[in-house]
C-alpha cells in the first residue's frame, strides 16, 4: 500500500491549547487515519519549520487526500505538506523507465 510523509506546523493558538491541557496528538491522528482505512505508522513532534511529522499507509492517492482534507478542515495546522514515498523497488522501477526514455532520445 502506499505510504507518506506528512509535516505540520500548527496554528498559534492550537500550540497554546496543547500546552494549557494536555492533549495526545498521536492519538487524533491515528483515529483520522484508521476512519479512512489507513495505519498510522510513525508520528513525531519536531523542531524547525515543522511542529510534526507522520508515516501512514494507505489504499489509495485519493484516500490518503480525503483524510488530509479532513484533518485540515478542522482549523488546527497552519501549513500541512505531504510527500508520496516510494520503495526501494518502486524507485528503481523509476530510474529503468527514465533510463529507456534517456536512450530513445538519444537514439533519436
């Protein structure tokens, strides 16, 4: 199944709310993700340009992007970026395809 780096970087007010009352982030964002029949692989709070990253897995481009929306939607992040993840096998098969289209040029 498909897998993806998601990052974060909450709203203002939404850092505040977590630091005031404890709040598990993990554990919302799991619960949106398995809503939409994905796994929630790996989440991290970070530092920089980003408060937080994930790894989820799921059916589909278009079911990964419904859940996005819909965690989105509810008003939290400030900026939200998601990058598909490709295998080892999965790059490869890239590099072969982006090889004969190389060649063909060449050749023509």
């Amino acid at each position: 199944m498909p897998q993806f780096l998601h990052q974060w970087a909450y709203k203002d007010d939404q850092v505040r709310a977590m630091v005031v009352e404890q709040q598990n982030r993990e554990e919302v964002v799991r619960i949106a993700t398995q809503a939409f029949g994905g796994k929630l692989l790996c989440f991290w709070f970070c530092f920089g340009e980003y408060d937080g990253a994930a790894i989820t897995e799921f059916e589909d481009n278009e079911t990964a992007m419904a859940c996005l929306m819909s965690i989105y939607a509810e008003g939290r992040l400030r900026v939200l970026n998601t990058t598909p993840l490709l295998t080892w096998e999965q790059s490869q098969a890239a590099i072969r395809k982006a090889q004969i289209a190389i060649r063909g040029r060449a050749e023509g």
